[in-house]
C-alpha cells in the first residue's frame, strides 16, 4: 500500500517580501513527508499556475503578508479554475483579518491560517484534506 | 583621605600582584562552593535558562567571567562619548536630548500620510519616518500592473515628485528630519525628497534627513530589490560622493539589521551580518577613490530590539565597540565621527503575537527600554495591532505614550548606559563582539558579502534560525505568552482594525493619467535619455536623476531608464 506523497507548491504572489513564514511552513511540510516546491518571491498568479501546473501539484499555498490577499487569492483560483485545476486545494496564509478569510472561503479558497498558527495545524490540514479527496480513488 | 600615588619599587609592586593573585583565587574558591551549594537545589524545569540565540547561560556572573580585575577597562569601555564608544556615542547621552521619538508610518496616499504625520507631531512626536508601499518599494508606479491590489496597502503611494510634495505640505522639512525606509530605489526617492525641500526652501548644505539605502541587506533578508548588485552599489557609492559635497548633513544610509533579524536570524547573526555589511559599504567608498572620514560620520544604523533583554543591550554596546575598532584599526579612519556608531531602533515586529494583542503593549514596552538601555538615539515602538493590520490613529498613539513613559517616568534615561559594569551585561558584550569576529571570518572566507548573497549563506543562515526558533516554540520549549501558554482569553478578538480601501489604486491612477498629461514631456524625455547614458559612461547617476526628478518624470520611468543598463536581480532560490 505505497501511498504517494503530497505534492504542494508554496508561493509568494505579488511584491510582498516577507519570505521567513513561507520557508517555515514549506519546511514543516517537507518534514512531514511531502513533496514541497517553493517558487520563490515575486510571483505573478499567472506564473504560480504555470508552476502549479508543470509540478503537478496536489496543493498550493500562497503566503501573502501585504494586504494585497483580496486580489491575489481570486486571480490565482480564477486562473487555476481555467486551466482545469479544480482539484488543487488552494490555501495559505499570512496577515489576513478573519472576515476577509471568511470571503475568499466563500469563493472557494481552502483554509487560510494567520499569525500564531503552529506548522502542525497547516501540516494537518492539509493531510485530512487529501485523505478526504483520495479516500475514494484507492 | 586620599593617598597620594607614591612611587613603588619592584618588590612591592610584585607584592600586589601576588595579593591580587591570592583575592581572584579566594573568589575562585568561595565561587565554587556557592556552585555546590546552587547545584543541589532543585530547579525549574520548564525553561531552558539559555538566551534566545541559544546561548548556554551561567547563573552567576563574577569578575572571574568578565575580568574587573583587568586593567582593560578603559581599553574595552572607556568612558561615554570616548573610543571605543561601548557605553554610549555621545558626552551627555541623555542629558542632554533625549532620543528622537521616530514612529515609521505611511498608508494611502500622501494626503492621507501627511494627515496622520501631523497627527503624530501634534502628539510629540520629533522625527518622521515613511513607510512606502510594495510598489514603491519595488520601484513600479502606481499603475503599474504589477501594482494591482498593492498602492497604498502597507505604507504610502509615492509615484513622483508630485507625491512627495503633496506627502510634506505643510510639515518644515528644514525643521523636521525625515528618515525613509527605501532601498532598492533609494536614489530616486532621496531626489524627490531632495527636490521637494530645494523648493521649500531648504538650503541642502543644512539638510538633515536619513534614508535606508541598504541594498545588501535587502538581498539577504527585506527583498526589496530592482538591481544586481554590482550596480546597486555602485549607485550607494554615487549617493555618497555626491552627498558629501552636495547635502553633507544627510545619513546617506541606515545600515540596517531589523530585517535580518525580523526574518529568523539571531542576535548575533543580526550584529554580525549587518556590521559585515557596513564594512562593505566602506570598502565600496574607499574603491571609488573618497577619503573614508569624507563619508563614514553619515553612515548610520538600525537595530531591531527583541525580547530577550540583556542580549539586546550586549548587542548595542557591542556593535559600537566593534564597529570603532574596525572603523579605526582596519579602514584608518582618523575623524571620531567615523569611529561613533550612530543608531535606530525598533521593538520586533516579530515577537508581537495576534492572541491576546493588548499583551503587545507590555512586550513593546519592555523592548523599548532595552534599546534605551542600549543607548540608541532614536526608536520607534509597535503598535500592539500590527500584527493583524496597519495601525489605527489609539494603537499608535499609545506606542508613542510607551515611548514617553519611559522617558519622562520610569528614570533609565537620568544616567548614561546604568548596565555598565554588570557582570553578566559586559560578558555578554564581550561574547557577542566575539561571535561578531568569528563570523567575520567566515564571511571572508566565502570570499565576502556579495560571493555570501550569490551562493544563499546569509539567506540559508537566516532560514535556518526562524526554523529552529519555531521548532522550539511549538515543542514548548519557549513559551510565548497566550499562544503556548497562558491561553485563557484568546477568544477575545474584537479591536478596531484599519481598512485601506481598493479607491487609493483608482485615485492614484488618475492622478498619474493627469501628471503625464500636464507635465513638459520633452525635458522628461530629455532627462531620462541623459540618466541612461549617464549609466552607459559609468558616470555618477545623482545629478541626472535629480534633474529627471525635477521634471516629473516618475518611479517607474526612471527605473526602467536604468534598467535598460543594469538589468534586474533576479532571486537565486535556496530551499
């Protein structure tokens, strides 16, 4: 019963440069025993989808910590819907006030995790998540 | 009844010697007996008892650690004002002025910034500090597609002149120094502001004010970058030589630790790296042919001040201490002002948690003295909601009344570096100069700082310590107040945040749309096509840019001017 790893790929969408959250978590994940991808800062949604696309990645988490969340959450999922990438878990974190979290859940982002979050809680769920998505695959 | 000093011949000088001898082994003796005695009784088991770098910490502190006996003294701490400066840069410290209440703050446009700066003023407060947004940081305009869902989110908009002058109407820049957080474009910036107070009125060869201007810094840790760095420094190199003739008064940079330190490094990676990083920028001005005592008495700092107390105050003093001795003894300065560490701080962006915020208050507050404890001249102090928002007009506030707590009520401020002389403060100076210089070490043996960026030491470092410090916390070996522990009340969430809305991106972007319609397009055209070949001939960029400025030309014109020279850094990714 080999399981197959959890690939996720960790992105820094627009011009934000906080990276120190990002490579924490993308650390705790790789820990964890999934397959991590970190595309680096500066990323153009359009240049996290093609990524997303090319690793062929389970999950993508986006940190973003400039207040820009409200536009680059919606882009990121939009083009990820066109692309057919409707299976992609899209979560992430950083400095977003909990009605905002509560919006972009709405539209059809994943969890969204803010400051004082433990690595365990995001490795968590992104574990249950897939379970549940492949519970009926095997 | 003083005895007067009297000639001693050899056989009583050796006498003394041997009783001084005899007193250290009687502290040796009773030392270890008092261990016996610590030893046997039971301790907590919670904490670790070693610093927040990991320091393994002893209980007691003696002159066996740190050498009273030592007749290094003078050598090592000398007096206040006096070389090597390790208790402090100035005669009179805080006696005289005390440090400058500098609170960073920008959001919105530059209407809405000027507002809340004169809020602030009228609040006592003594210096600006701007706080740009992504764009500008990044150097792209306002309507810049890069820019969407950015302008005016975490600091202010500021595309052009224009901007600049709207975002000091009304406030002297003759009168108020104005400190700007701005790197990768840091020249352009610094000309707006240059052109804003030429038409004040401000005569340049009085002009007091500080930009950050420190890109190596921004490669390791901030981000914030538009250049390579061969460039970029050849750009800093410019910024000086055409400041000490041209605005001799400005602090031409902050060589900046806060952000290293704010992206996981240590204290002592902070104190290391950011030195590290000031000697380069020496070295950078002495290749370009300047005398180092024209240039380095306007070199400043900026040190983040974290929770762990002591090691804070260790790391200022020691930074004055090293940053004296390699000033003189290495680059041969000979002016005092090149020796004296001038500097800036900030309480730790990082440590303030979102459960429980309130809690914030009291943890700025205790970073707030460590720094004034350490001796800075200026500081700005977070506001507790920070880490959910920017700052509403009370949290700022009451950062601003920490500041003046302490300086008007609890007394730290009556006497100058009051640690002085504790064994445990001037061991832990002496360790961290130590770690300083054997990191040094390492540095050149990567072949120096920019070999270190290329090859990801200092971002590896840097990754590497926020790791192991979260690993700590969640296995609960460092408790942190309301997130590991202490829990009770973090369902209480309800403080006012503060909404940017999406109307700056529109009000800016038409505000451009007129600029570019109004402004004389030839002489733009003109100043930007002379800033490019300026780059082509290597020549020194500033008086062209401040010509381009003049003009209205914008952030992103005269970024994209230079960019057809220098290209752009492109990140290499270590994970």
């Amino acid at each position: 019963m080999a399981e197959r790893k959890i690939r996720v790929l960790v992105g820094k969408p627009g011009l934000d440069g906080h990276d120190r959250g990002a490579k924490v978590v993308a650390a705790a994940l790789r820990d964890a025993g999934m397959e991590v991808i970190y595309t680096g800062l500066h990323q153009t949604p359009e240049q996290i989808v093609q990524a997303a696309i090319q690793e062929d990645v389970d999950v993508v988490a986006l940190s973003i910590l400039s207040g820009a969340h409200m536009t680059l959450f919606p882009r990121v999922l939009e083009k990820l819907r066109e692309e057919g990438m409707d299976h992609v878990l899209l979560t992430g974190g950083g400095i977003i006030p909990a009605e905002d979290m509560e919006k972009l859940r709405e539209m059809g982002v994943g969890k969204l995790f803010g400051p004082g979050t433990t690595t365990a809680e995001a490795v968590n769920y992104i574990q249950e998540w897939f379970e549940k998505e492949h519970a009926g695959a095997d | 009844m003083s005895k007067r000093r009297e000639k001693k011949s050899i056989e009583e000088l050796s006498k003394e010697n041997e009783q001084l001898r005899a007193d250290l082994e009687e502290l040796r003796r009773q030392r270890a007996a008092w261990l016996g005695k610590h030893k046997a009784v039971p301790k907590r088991e919670d904490v670790t008892f070693d610093s927040l770098s990991g320091r393994e910490l002893q209980p007691l502190y003696t002159p066996i650690d740190n050498g009273v006996y030592d007749p290094e003294y003078l050598e090592k701490l000398s007096l206040p004002g006096e070389y090597p400066f390790t208790r402090g840069p100035y005669t009179t410290m805080y006696r005289t002025r005390l440090w400058t209440m500098r609170q960073f703050s920008g959001f919105g446009t530059a209407e809405e910034t000027n507002e809340r700066y004169k809020y602030l003023l009228e609040h006592g407060q003594t210096g600006l500090s701007v706080a740009f947004d992504f764009p500008t940081l990044m150097g792209y305009d306002s309507d810049d597609p890069r820019s969407e869902g950015e302008v005016g989110v975490c600091g202010v908009a500021i595309s052009s002149l224009a901007d600049m002058e709207r975002l000091f109407e009304g406030i002297p820049l003759g009168d108020v120094s104005v400190s700007m957080t701005i790197n990768g474009p840091a020249m352009m910036l610094y000309c707006f502001l240059l052109a804003t107070a030429e038409k004040q009125g401000v005569d340049l060869k009085e002009f007091r004010g500080t930009i950050q201007n420190d890109i190596l810094k921004e490669y390791m840790a901030q981000h914030a970058w538009i250049f390579p760095p061969e460039p970029a420094l050849k750009i800093i190199a410019d910024i000086f030589e055409w400041s000490s003739k041209h605005a001799p008064k400005f602090n031409t940079i902050s060589i900046s630790g806060y952000h290293i330190r704010e992206a996981g490094s240590t204290a002592v990676q902070e104190l290391a790296f950011t030195l590290k990083n000031g000697f380069t920028y020496v070295e950078k001005g002495i290749e370009r042919g300047l005398d180092v005592d024209e240039f380095a008495p306007r070199l400043s700092f900026f040190w983040d001040v974290h929770n762990d107390f002591f090691e804070e105050v260790a790391k200022f003093r020691a930074a004055r201490r090293i940053w004296a001795r390699h000033m003189k003894e290495i680059y041969g300065a000979k002016n005092p002002e090149s020796w004296r560490l001038r500097t800036h701080a900030q309480t730790a962006g990082v440590s303030l948690m979102a459960q429980q915020p309130e809690n914030n208050i009291a943890r700025v507050a205790y970073q707030a003295m460590a720094a004034v404890l350490g001796g800075t001249q200026s500081l700005h102090t977070n506001a507790l909601d920070e880490t959910l928002a920017l700052p509403t007009e009370k949290s700022v506030r009451i950062a601003l009344r920490t500041q003046q707590i302490l300086a008007y009520e609890t007394g730290v401020a009556h006497t100058i570096d009051p640690l002085a002389g504790s064994y445990y403060v001037e061991w832990l100076t002496d360790q961290m100069e130590a770690d300083a210089e054997r990191i040094f070490e390492e540095i050149d043996e990567l072949g120096g700082v920019v070999r270190g960026i290329e090859e990801g030491y200092f971002q590896g470092q840097i990754a590497h310590s926020a790791e192991r410090f979260q690993q700590e916390v969640e296995s609960d070996q460092r408790i942190i107040v309301a997130v590991n522990e202490f829990t009770g009340g973090n369902d209480d969430v309800s403080i006012d945040l503060l909404k940017i809305g999406r109307e700056i991106q529109e009000k800016q972007g038409k505000r451009l749309a007129e600029l570019r319609a109004t402004r004389d397009s030839e002489r733009v055209e003109a100043a930007l096509d002379r800033l490019t070949r300026a780059a082509q001939e290597d020549e020194n960029l500033m008086g062209p840019m401040l010509d381009a400025a003049r003009a209205y030309a914008t952030l992103g014109e005269i970024r994209h001017a230079l960019e057809k020279v220098y290209g752009r850094f492109r990140e290499p990714i270590f994970f």
